[in-house]
C-alpha cells in the first residue's frame, strides 16, 4: 500500500497539536515526534492514534 506520507503527517500534527491545545500538553511529544518522523515511523504513530489508513492511499 502506498501511502500519501504529506497527508499523513499535517493530520497526524493536526491531531496532536489539537491534543496541546485542549488541554493535554503531554502531546506535544507525539507532536514534535511526527514533526520529524520517517514515513514508517508516521505509518506506526498513525495506526497507535487509530487512523484509518485506507484514507491515505496514493
């Protein structure tokens, strides 16, 4: 599966980012984490938050 890694990574920064400003600071790990994440490491953070993955198919 080819997966569109751009896509992936601003809603993975769209997500944890929201977590920091709602109120769970701790995110903002997750959050620098996806910032600089190699496309497999995006893949993982990904499938750990719950992200359907067939909603990045290239």
């Amino acid at each position: 599966m080819d997966i569109d890694v751009s896509k992936l990574r601003d809603d993975l920064e769209d997500y944890y980012g929201t977590a920091v400003f709602s109120g769970m600071p701790a995110a903002v790990i997750e959050l620098t984490q996806a910032e600089s994440a190699s496309p497999q490491e995006l893949v993982d953070m990904a499938l750990r938050a719950g992200f359907d993955l067939g909603r990045y198919e290239a």
